[in-house]
C-alpha cells in the first residue's frame, strides 16, 4: 500500500487538529474550575455538558480527563463522575502569568502537535495560563504576529520560527530587552536567546552509521531545499560526513543531492510552474542518477522526503530495500504503517515542548545559569527500508 503524500498531510493535519483541540480543552476546563471557584474535592459537569459547552466531541473532552487525571490535577470515580483532585483544605495552584506559543500549523503537523501538547500541559502545570497563535504564513505576516506578540507583552513566548531572516532585527531587540523567550527547532547562535532542538548531528550519524553497519559503501544524502537553508538539515548532513569520513570513506559529491527541487530546473520550460507532477519526474530522474552512480543507499532529510522517494522507486520499477535502502527523519506516525516499514531517525517532539516550557519557566522565574543550547536525544527506529548488502 503506497500512501499518498496528501494523504500523509491530512492525516497529520488531523492530529494536530485533534491534539490541539484536546489540549485547548484541558486549558477551558482548568479556567472553568478557577472562574467558578470549584473547590477541591467538588463534581465538574457531566463530560456531555462538558464536550456541549466546549463545543467539542466526547473523545476529545474524555482524552483531556484523562490527561488532568494522569497529571493528578483531576479524580475519576466510576459511577460517580469527576472531582477536582486535592482535599477541600488544600491550597489552589497560584494563577501565574500568560505565555504565548508561536507556532505554525502547517509542516510536520504530527511532529507541532506533539511539541504544541508537551509545552502547554508543562506550563499548565505550573499555572500559567497559555495563548496560541498560528504562524503558517508568509515571512512578513509571520513578523507581523511576532512584533504584536511583543507588544502584548506576555510573561514568556515560546517561538517555532519559520521564516527566521524575516524577524532577525525583532530577535536582536528581544535579546537586548532582556525578554523571557526560548526558540524551538531553531538554533540561535547569532543570538544569545536559549533554544530547544533535536540532537540533529547525532541523528545524521546515527542513520548513516546504520547503513555503513549495513555494509553499505555509497550513500547518499537527499534534501529538497539548500544545505544552508534550515540548521537542522546542514547539522544531518554534518553528522552524515562524520560517519563517512570516521569510517574512512571518501564523501562523493555524485551521492549529496542537496536541493532536489532545483536539480532538474534547466531542463523544464522557463514558464512551467513546479507542480506536483514536476517534483514526482525529478524525483523518479534523481532516484535514477543516484542508482546509476552506484548509490546502493539512501539518507533522507525527513520521512516525508523518504515517502517520495519510496513513491518514485516504484514507479520506476527500483525495490526498496533490495535494490537501494531507504533511512528517513522525524519517525512521522505513518511511517510504520506503509508498505514497507521506513528505517528512521525518532524525534522526541514531546519532549522538546516539555523541555522549551521548562526553560522557559525558568527564565521566567529568574532561576540562575539557565542552559542556552538544549539538545533533545533521537534515537534510530529499524524496521524494513534497510537490508545488508
């Protein structure tokens, strides 16, 4: 069963929809015990009074209960109902300030919701109250809700930035002003802002070190935009030239695609749009180079990349893994469920929500030394895009 990269995103956007619905209900049922001052060890309403007054579905307000109860912050009962946890003497979590979350709500929507959900649950646990804002738009629109953001002046931003050359001069300033941010999955070295990432060095060696154990001698690294682009691809593809070059393997330029998008633009019509139908036969033609070239496997920059490339081998008659292996990045939850199992990278995007919300509580509360650079381990996922050669 061969998945479709659209359907992969409406999948993915369907969880993050649902994962952020469930965490904005958890939000609405702590602000409705504070604003009617249920006490500890009182009944809320029934979960249809809930999911009716939330305008929400059941199992969207039962996954929020069962989160609070997990979290101790709620008491389930059978046959009885749900009770705000503590006895009726014990003290209420002190009301703390706001805290805005920046996020887009596009790419990688498994991977946001799951760092959406980690953050908020983590600073709702110590009592703040949480706002989100979409940054799924354009460079400028995103700088926009940046600088009114600031303006509105929370007590700390957690910032998932997507278009970060757009609002270098409003980072330079929050750094001067001294204000209580952490960046995520993007790392601030022009800046002396804390940030939150992915081990992504350690991933791309960890992926390419499989293969090599593997016995695999060429392989290449595929991305679709510039190794510059973003620093999460350039520091995968410095951890894939570690591991080639401590095996003392020579690192071929035939096998580094690192813009696929631009690799075949010459040879399409100057007023031919990049449509879905270019990037599947620039993919089938690069799948076919790197074949050619000897490349026996690959390292894809992310598992939606890997999707496509899997997509492509197909249709050109190329089987994974028996003529070229396939290892991906993200550990995306379609990613067990294709045909062929993908061989990844896990990233820990709930971890790096809990991690950024900590630092962030931190800061906040002016507690000293408070790290900068923070790196969230990954861990390589086998399954079945991989074979010894």
């Amino acid at each position: 069963m061969y998945i479709h990269k659209k359907i992969i995103m409406y999948i993915e956007g369907a969880v993050f929809i649902s994962s952020y619905l469930y965490v904005e209900s958890m939000q609405k049922i702590r602000s409705l015990i504070n604003e009617n001052n249920i006490a500890n060890g009182e009944k809320l309403p029934s979960f249809n009074e809930l999911a009716d007054t939330f305008g929400v579905s059941l199992i969207t307000i039962r996954r929020a209960i069962k989160n609070m109860v997990s979290a101790n912050e709620l008491i389930s009962r059978r046959g009885s109902g749900v009770f705000v946890a503590g006895s009726p003497s014990a003290p209420r979590l002190k009301a703390m300030g706001n805290i805005c979350i920046l996020m887009p709500f596009g790419n990688n929507a498994f991977g946001q919701a799951q760092i959406l959900s980690g953050a908020v649950e983590e600073l709702q646990n110590h009592g703040y109250k949480v706002s989100i804002k979409d940054i799924s738009f354009t460079g400028c629109k995103e700088r926009e809700v940046l600088s009114q953001t600031v303006d509105e002046d929370p007590e700390g931003i957690i910032y998932f930035p997507m278009h970060i050359d757009f609002v270098q001069d409003l980072l330079v300033i929050l750094e001067a002003e001294k204000k209580s941010i952490v960046l995520v999955d993007k790392e601030s070295m022009e800046f002396n802002l804390p940030f939150v990432v992915s081990a992504n060095y350690n991933g791309g060696y960890l992926a390419t070190n499989h293969l090599l154990k593997k016995g695999h001698r060429h392989i290449a690294f595929v991305s679709p935009w510039g190794i510059n682009e973003a620093c999460s691809v350039r520091n995968r593809f410095a951890g894939y030239c570690a591991a080639l070059k401590e095996a003392g393997q020579k690192i071929e330029k035939s096998m580094i695609v690192p813009d696929y998008v631009n690799l075949f633009k010459q040879s399409r019509p100057i007023a031919d749009k990049y449509t879905q139908e270019n990037e599947e036969k620039d993919l089938e033609k690069m799948v076919e180079r790197l074949r050619s070239s000897g490349a026996t496997a690959v390292f894809s920059v992310n598992d939606e990349v890997a999707y496509m490339i899997l997509a492509a081998a197909r249709r050109i008659n190329i089987k994974i893994p028996e003529d070229m292996s396939v290892v991906g990045f993200d550990n995306l939850d379609a990613s067990a469920h294709l045909e062929c199992p993908l061989t990844t990278i896990a990233q820990d995007f709930r971890a790096i929500g809990v991690k950024a919300a900590g630092i962030l509580e931190s800061i906040v509360s002016k507690k000293p030394n408070v790290p900068m650079r923070n790196l969230v381990p990954v861990k390589l996922v086998e399954r079945h895009t991989v074979i010894q050669v």
